[in-house]
C-alpha cells in the first residue's frame, strides 16, 4: 500500500485512497485468484505497510496513516467477497507508521523479522519456543487470534510459518 501523502497527488482523502488501493487489490485477486489459474492458500487480502517516510507514509501524521488503513479495511469487509483483511509488516516499522493509531486487535497479521538472520533454523513448530518468538504488532502477541504468520530470514531466504491452530479464513 501507499500512505496519505500519494492520496494527496491523486486527489483524494486519505480513506478514500485507502479505499481505492483496496479495490484495486479486490479486482487483482479476483483476476488472478478466484479464477482458479492461481491458488491463495488463505482468504486474507494482505496489505503491505512498510517504509516509514517513503511510499506516500509520513512519519509525522499518523492519523492519516491509519485513515488510508480504514479505508482499505472497510471495503474488504463491505465487499462481501468472502475476503478478510489482514495486514503485513513489523513491529518497529507498524509503530513508526501508525504511532498512536495502530491497534489492529480484530485484524489478520503476518509479521516479519528481519533481526532473526541466523535463528531460528527452519522451521519453528509455533511463534513461541525455545528462547524465540515472533513479535507481532497492533497490540496483538504470538497468541493472539488474528497472529496467522510469521516470516524470518536465514542467509538470503525468507521463511514464512503459518499458525494452522487458529481459524484461518481458506
């Protein structure tokens, strides 16, 4: 995704930029996915929320960050297409973006982490154990409900765990 300050080039207001970017992705997925030529192993429309101070995120008007976020989260859910909305990126750069408006308590996340880039050695059997855990965002933990995923680096890959104890939407 893009932050407010891109929704000011195209015109718009934050929740309305939110809102677009949100259909935008509605209409990839039905494209690419729901026709069947590719397969989503869950119903979670991702956005990703990176980059503090680039991609149209400020750094200082938090409130419009989190204005483009709504308007991406209430249509996924108003378009009743069997999609939930989640949202991908870290604990440093989530609290950086939405500082003061970053409570995500009944929405889907997919941490990253790129501080584990020797450990843990593929594959943790959960978010917790061992002396590592994953560190979630938007006041959630490993064992929240919406903690569906946990992504790390080893060397130059990425490794992504999926929680299948909890409710995942597929």
């Amino acid at each position: 995704m893009h932050g407010p300050d891109d929704a000011l080039a195209a015109g718009l207001t934050a929740y309305n930029w939110g809102k677009r970017q949100a259909n935008w992705a509605m209409t990839d997925w039905q494209r690419w996915y729901a026709n069947g030529t590719h397969r989503m192993p869950l119903r979670i429309l991702w956005a990703d929320i990176e980059s503090p101070g680039a991609h149209g995120w400020s750094t200082t008007n938090t409130a419009a960050n989190r204005d483009v976020f709504n308007g991406f989260y209430d249509t996924v859910v108003a378009a009743n297409e069997g999609l939930e909305p989640g949202v991908y990126s870290t604990n440093v750069q989530w609290s950086a973006i939405m500082s003061g408006h970053g409570s995500l308590l009944n929405t889907w996340e997919w941490t990253a982490q790129t501080s584990r880039a020797s450990s843990p050695s593929p594959c943790p059997t959960s978010f917790s154990g061992g002396g590592i855990s994953a560190v979630f965002f938007g006041g959630q933990t490993a064992s929240s409900a919406k903690a569906a995923i946990w992504q790390w680096s080893l060397g130059n890959a990425d490794y992504d765990q999926i929680d299948s104890n909890k409710n995942l939407p597929d």
